[in-house]
C-alpha cells in the first residue's frame, strides 16, 4: 500500500487533482465569495455590529429632545433679551414724552410769572403720615439758590413748600402737611379761602378749605388753585380737586376737603421757584 502511494503515478495523479481543485476555487474568489474563516467571523460580528448599531440609534434619538430643548431655551432667551431692549426703550419713550409734556407747562407758567427762576431738583427720601407724604427730601440745596419758604411744582401742580435748606438737600413740606397754609381760589367761582390740612386729613391724603359760608358755591367736583394772594404762591398753581363738602362744627360752617392733583408716592422730580 504504501508503495502504490508513494509511486511517481500516484503522485502525478495527486497533482493534477490539486491543480483541478485550485482552478475551481479560483473563480469562488474571483467573485468576491467571502471564504469559509471570513464567513465564520461574520457570523459571529454580525449580532455585535447590529447591536452596535441599535445603541447607537437609540442613543441618538434620546439625545435629539435635548438638543432640541437647548435649542429652543437659546432661542427663548434672545426673544426675552429683544423683549426686555424693547422694554426698557417703551419707558424711556414714555419717560421723554412726559418730560416734554411738563417743560411745555413749564414754559407757560415761566411767560407768565418771568420774575420767577425754575431750578430743577430730584425726591431723594419721604416722610409719610398713614398713607400720605407729607414731606419729602430734595437733592439741592442752599448752594442752588435754594431757601426756606420757596414754593415746589410739578409742571403746573403745587407740590408744597421749602421747609428748610441745607448746603445740599432741602426739606419740603407738601400741601398735605398741617403746618402748610395755601392761599387758593375756586376757579369757577372764584370763592377764595385758605387750604390747609387737619391731621387727620392729613393722614388721608387730604387737604381742606375750611370755614366756609353756607352759602358757598364751592362743590365737589370744582377745581382749586393758588390765589396768589400772601405773595409766597404765584397765581394758577393747581392744588386739586374738591371731592367732597362737609359740615363744619356745629353746622355754622361748610369745609371743601380736596384731593391733591399729584400722586405724591410716586414723585421723583419737582422744580424749585427760587427767585422773584
């Protein structure tokens, strides 16, 4: 047996089957046919790599909200950015408009009254009684030319007058406070009288004319202003509006309790008549 395997015709016959085997196989790889070993590893890679795959999908898609989230806060956050610019651009409209609208009266009361010099100053702190300022504190002083009795405006309105003046700050009293007394007239009428405010109309935010006749033709509703009579207030200033009459002590007499024309808690600059 191993005579005939070992023989040159045994031999020769192994050789030409080898070379029939290697001619069929070569057109198996010619055609791109992934070999027996290549085809085992992707057998066994394939579910790694389709795993690999879904995790990445997965991935992916939860990472999507996120990144769409971040996307739209970034996109909130400019338009509240643009909103606030806009803001703040509206209240310095509104702020130039009614500064414009109190320098127009301001240049009607300074035609009428040109004996008087207006210097502009700024509420830096308050005194409150209950619910009413009755004196606050300006940012100028005696160094601006301003003194003790001086009347305060805003626009064509009483605010109160100069109570006391340091180098730099000056102390108002408005017309809210007892120890102000106004000379004033009913424009319709013309019925004089002097306002002044009792405590506890004070701490109403109120101010009164009192000892009215029976008679009188004042009535809720009319407008009050300086008389310009005592020569502290110049004439026309508007110090408010009657809301109510009442009966005085033992009914001998009427009292017209006014309502200032100003919201004093909200004030933040006024102008000083400093000079006649």
């Amino acid at each position: 047996m191993n005579r005939i395997l070992k023989s040159p015709a045994t031999r020769a016959l192994a050789l030409v089957l080898a070379m029939l085997l290697l001619g069929g196989l070569l057109p198996f790889f010619a055609r791109g046919t992934a070999s027996p070993i290549s085809s085992a590893v992707g057998v066994v890679t394939s579910p790694l790599q389709t795993a690999a795959a879904w995790v990445a999908n997965v991935a992916r898609d939860i990472a999507a909200p996120f990144s769409s989230a971040a996307y739209l806060q970034n996109l909130v956050d400019q338009h509240e950015a643009e909103i606030e610019a806009l803001r703040v651009q509206l209240i310095n409209y509104h702020d130039a408009i009614q500064r414009a609208a109190r320098y127009a009266e301001l240049l009607e009361l300074k035609a009428e009254h040109t004996h008087w010099q207006f210097q502009p100053a700024a509420v830096i702190g308050t005194e409150h009684a209950a619910g009413a300022v009755i004196a606050f504190t300006l940012n100028r002083g005696s160094l601006s030319g301003i003194r003790a009795g001086m009347p305060v405006i805003r626009g064509s309105n009483l605010v109160g007058v100069i109570a006391e003046a340091g180098l730099t700050t000056a102390t108002v009293h408005t017309v809210f406070n007892p120890h102000v007394n106004i000379a004033v007239y009913e424009t319709l009428s013309n019925e004089i009288g002097v306002a002044n405010a009792t405590p506890e109309l004070a701490m109403q935010g109120y101010t009164a004319i009192t000892q009215l006749d029976l008679t009188t033709p004042i009535a809720a509703g009319r407008l009050i202003a300086t008389s310009g009579l005592g020569g502290i207030f110049p004439r026309n200033l508007i110090v408010g509006t009657v809301t109510r009459m009442e009966p005085g002590a033992q009914y001998l007499h009427l009292t017209a309790v006014i309502a200032p024309a100003l919201d004093f808690t909200t004030l933040r600059d006024v102008f000083v008549l400093t000079e006649q």
